[in-house]
C-alpha cells in the first residue's frame, strides 16, 4: 500500500477516468486528499492490457467527442501520439454478406430510428426506445444490435430522453498505445493506495469515517466514484443509508459490451480499419473491426444479453463464436488464419460489474439524482453522473472535475 494519508481532508474513492480526474483537481490546488482503489491498478474501466506485443483497450479506446475532449488534452500534454483516421462505424462494412444497397438501407433506417428518438427525446416523451422501431422493418433486430454496441443494451431498456441527452460531435480519435495506458499515466505521482477497496461510509459523525479492506480513514468530504452497478448492490455502504443514491444508482445499470481480439496470421487482404458484421437478421450478433491501426488483428465488439451469454461460455467459446461467425462471412478459409489473442468479461468483473450506465425508461433524470452531494460532504462521480457525456471516459472525467470543484468551493480548505 502506498503510503498515504489516514485522516486526508477529501477522500476519494475509485481510481477511473472520474476519481483521477478528481484527485489531479485536488493536487492542482494543493487540497489535502488521497484517493482508494480496490484493483491492484488504476483507470478502471479504462484498461490497456499489453498482450501479444500490442496495447489492446479492452475498455474504452476512442475519444469521442474529440475536438472538446479532455483527454484528448491530457494526451497532448503526456505526449501520447493521437489517431485521427475515420472509425470503421463511419465507412461501409465489408460488402461480402452485407451488398452496399442493404448497408444503405440500413443506415437509413437507423437514421430514421435517431431522429425518433430526438423527437420523443424533445417532447420529454418518456418511453422504452423499442416503441420507436417501425413495426415489421427488416433491420429492427440489427438495430438492437446497435443499440447493444453503444448503450451495452437492447431498445427495450433504453430511456429515449437519457439516449437523447447525450452529446456527440460526431468526431472520434484514438490513442495508439492505449486510451486506458493514458488515464492510468494520469494517475502517476497521485497519493494512490491500490488493492483498498472501500466498504462503508458512515456519514453519521462530525467527521466522515470510511472503512476499507486496509484499515479505516476519516475525511472531511469523500467523492465516490464507483460504478452504478456496486452502488445498487451495496458494495460500498452508506451509513445511516442513502436510500435515493441506492435507487438511483440502480435505475442507471451498467449495460454490458465486451471486446475479443483475434490474431490473423497474415493480413489476407482485409482493410486496415475495415468493418464487418456477423449477421443482419438478429440483435445477437458480433460487430469486427478489422485491422485496427493496420494491426495483424481483429477486434470483436458484442453487447447486451448476447455479450453477456459469450462472457458466461468462458474465452475459447467466446472465441470460436467470433471465428465461426467470421469464417461464416469470409469463407472457411479463414479459420486456419485466427487465433485468440485475449477478451475482456466486464460483466464478470467485480468492481465493475459492467460497462457503461444507461438509465432505464422512465428514469431519465435519475443521473441528476445520482449526482446530487449529500450533507456539502459526500459528492458522487463517474460516467453515471454525466447528463451529456454519461457512458463514456470523458464523461467520467469532467464529473470528477466537477466533483472536487464542488467539494472545494464548500467550505473545505483550498490552496495552503
Ligand atoms: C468495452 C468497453 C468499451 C468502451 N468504449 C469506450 C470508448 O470507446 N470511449 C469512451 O469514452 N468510453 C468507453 N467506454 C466507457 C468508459 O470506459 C467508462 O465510461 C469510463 O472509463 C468510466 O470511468 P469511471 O471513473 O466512471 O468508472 P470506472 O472506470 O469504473 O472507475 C471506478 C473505479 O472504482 C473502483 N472501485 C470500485 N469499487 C470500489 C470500492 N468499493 N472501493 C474503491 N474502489 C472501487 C474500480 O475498480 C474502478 O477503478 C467503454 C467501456 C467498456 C467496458
């Protein structure tokens, strides 16, 4: 353990894009604080793994949003390089299995989907995203696929004012050595005690005490930026209870997507950054991104139940899926050419237990809720708490700054 202070003014807990951003706010001031993570690592959800020589995101990789993103900054200033190539979602998918005119019509019927959605979104209209499907459309199982990629769940569950709330410039950048290697850099030289995770927070005293699995702190203020889904299952505990955080929180699950990553052994003619889809007809379907970075690789993205049956299976099903599905579109050929090189399970990792919040129909205004301090001294962050930005790194990010900010202007100390 790091050695950090016992009795920090401000505490905070959770070492994400959120909590880091938190803590580099809380230095920049020279505020009194430490920050707990129960991983032997920071970042969170934003995961480089190093495998098979190349830095794989198994979490978050593009900077959405790019032109006013955060930490497309932080990258600048760490001097980590930037990739501004078009992501495969901007380009036709391979034609072989999806012809260009269905890939048209398609696109045009999620479009159409979009500007649904905005319109119910603008008459705060409140409903599942599923009611807005045009009944009978060939593409309304494809389209819960999608729905599956960028919310990690199906229409049926998805707030359309929450979907319409978020803010996106339509420009996407990434980070060649990794977009989590660049939020754990954030955290380097922070006073950062790993493997401590936090389990109760009694708020009932003068000072607040946290208990933790190394021990107990005191603070003055805590931010807590966990995840939705360790709120609602009372992974961190507040004591007396905070019975609007917990509803809250658990009416903003954490849907689910997981990412494979296959070796090809030769680049056989695929597209650096080409696309290519495992099926058209049904919302279990896998989405490949093929030759990221002109990699000799193919990253796999599953959402939803689907992500979350392939996680179950374990890595070597969850693979032969990917290959069958693969083989299924490029030819038989191709199975001889991939292997597994490594797979995240989000759903199965216990201090996210997930990977992104979406709130549920009828909820759309829980992540206000969510982000409310209680009592000036317990301040919450994370991707959750973001009205425009939620689900994404950045997202998280500006909620933490926000977060120490408001925990400053409060009356607790600021500069010495
Ligand atoms: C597969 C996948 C793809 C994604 N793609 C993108 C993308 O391309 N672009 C994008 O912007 N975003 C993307 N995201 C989302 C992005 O990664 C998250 O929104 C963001 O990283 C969340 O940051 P956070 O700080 O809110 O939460 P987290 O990163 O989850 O941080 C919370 C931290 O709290 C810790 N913790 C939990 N419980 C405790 C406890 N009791 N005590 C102490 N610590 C605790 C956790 O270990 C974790 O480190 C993706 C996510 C996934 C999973």
């Amino acid at each position: 353990m790091v050695d950090i202070p016992d009795n920090p003014d401000i505490l905070v807990i959770g070492a994400g894009a959120a909590g880091l951003a938190a803590a580099r706010r809380l230095a920049q001031v020279h505020a009194s604080f430490a920050v707990i993570e129960a991983r032997a690592r920071p970042g969170g959800r934003a995961w480089t793994a190093v495998v098979g020589g190349y830095p794989l995101d198994l979490g978050c990789g593009w900077l959405h949003s790019a032109q006013t993103n955060p930490l497309a900054d932080e990258a600048a200033r760490k001097k980590f390089e930037i990739d501004r190539s078009l992501p495969p979602w901007r380009k036709d998918a391979d034609a072989r299995g999806f012809p260009m005119k269905d890939q048209r019509d398609y696109r045009r019927a999620w479009a159409r989907l979009h500007a649904r959605m905005e319109d119910a979104a603008k008459a705060r209209v409140d409903r599942p995203a599923r009611d807005l499907l045009e009944p009978g459309n060939r593409w309304n199982p494809m389209l819960d696929a999608g729905s599956t990629y960028v919310n990690g769940v199906e229409l049926e569950k998805l707030s359309v004012i929450d979907f319409g709330r978020y803010e996106d410039s339509g420009v996407n950048w990434r980070v060649p050595a990794g977009l989590g290697a660049l939020v754990a850099a954030l955290g380097e030289g922070l006073p950062l005690a790993c493997n401590c995770a936090a389990t109760r927070i009694d708020h009932s005293g003068k000072r607040l005490r946290v208990d933790t699995t190394q021990g107990g702190f005191t603070a003055r203020a805590v931010i807590v930026a966990i995840p939705t889904n360790l709120i609602a299952g009372e992974a961190l505990r507040f004591s007396p209870s905070l019975p609007d955080k917990l509803q809250a929180a658990s009416r903003l699950p954490l849907g689910l997507a997981d990412k494979l990553f296959l070796a090809i052994d030769d680049a056989r003619g695929l597209p650096v950054d080409g696309r290519l889809y495992g099926a058209k007809d049904r919302a279990a379907m896998g989405s490949y991104h093929l030759r990221p970075f002109g990699r000799p690789l193919i990253e796999g993205y599953f959402g939803g139940a689907f992500a979350r049956g392939l996680e179950a299976g374990g890595a070597r099903a969850f693979a032969d899926y990917a290959i069958d599905d693969i083989a299924g579109v490029l030819g038989n050929d191709m199975r001889k050419h991939l292997s597994l090189v490594t797979c995240s399970s989000w759903a199965r990792d216990p201090f996210a237990l997930g990977s992104y919040s979406h709130a549920l129909p009828g909820y759309s205004d829980e992540r206000a809720t969510l982000a409310k301090p209680v009592e000036e001294r317990i301040f919450f962050a994370g991707e959750a708490a973001s009205k425009h930005d939620f689900s994404t790194a950045h997202g998280a990010w500006r909620t933490g700054v926000a977060a120490a900010e408001a925990a400053l202007e409060r009356g607790l100390p600021g500069p010495p």
